[in-house]
C-alpha cells in the first residue's frame, strides 16, 4: 500500500474518533526541525492555547524540545481552566516526539 493512503487512512481514523467526543483536543504537527501543539476548543471554533518549539527557543535534543512543548502547553491549558482533552495526534504515529509531548502533558496536569 502506497505510504500516502496509509498515512491519509490513519490521520482519518483518528480524527473521526477525536470528533465523537465532545471535549478540546490538543493537536500536534511536526516537521523536520519543530514541533508544534495547540490545543483547540471546537465547539467554539477557537484556538486556546499553542506552543511550538521554535518559540520556545529550546536547542538541542527534538525529544527534549516535544517534552518542553508538552509542559508548557499543560501549564497554559491548565491556566485557562481547561484540564481534559483528547489527544490529536493527527496522521503520526503514538512514537517518539509525539509520545514524549503527550507524556509531558499528562505529567503537567492534562487528563487524556
């Protein structure tokens, strides 16, 4: 199976489960360099909070810089009153970067 329709399957599947449930959802994209997070109320139609690593300015390791994204947007969500989410993961796989930005969250206070 050609590595495009797998990857547009996965991000499909996943978000059609994260729309069923009624509640904000941090989405994540990463690129070759940064990652980034936000977390989105759809009911509202707006963006609460976002982070990106370029933002934070954090050097070095691209784990270390997800797990920096991933507190900081948990310290952010958490400010704002908003404590569950379900976690958006969109077309990448639960690995790596990814995993050590969701890990972060749910250290800092994030229920998903």
């Amino acid at each position: 199976m050609n590595l495009a329709l797998r990857t547009k399957r996965r991000k499909l599947r996943i978000r059609s489960s994260v729309k069923t449930v009624k509640r904000t959802r941090p989405s994540v994209f990463r690129s070759s360099k940064y990652i980034y997070a936000q977390i989105i109320d759809d009911a509202k139609g707006v963006t609460l909070v976002q982070f990106s690593s370029k933002a934070l300015k954090v050097e070095g390791d691209k784990t270390a810089a997800a797990t920096a994204v991933g507190k900081a947007i948990a310290e952010a969500a958490l400010a704002k009153g908003v404590k569950q989410v379900v976690f958006d993961r969109g077309e990448y796989k639960y690995h790596g970067r990814v995993k050590a930005l969701a890990e972060a969250a749910r250290e800092g206070g994030l229920d998903f």
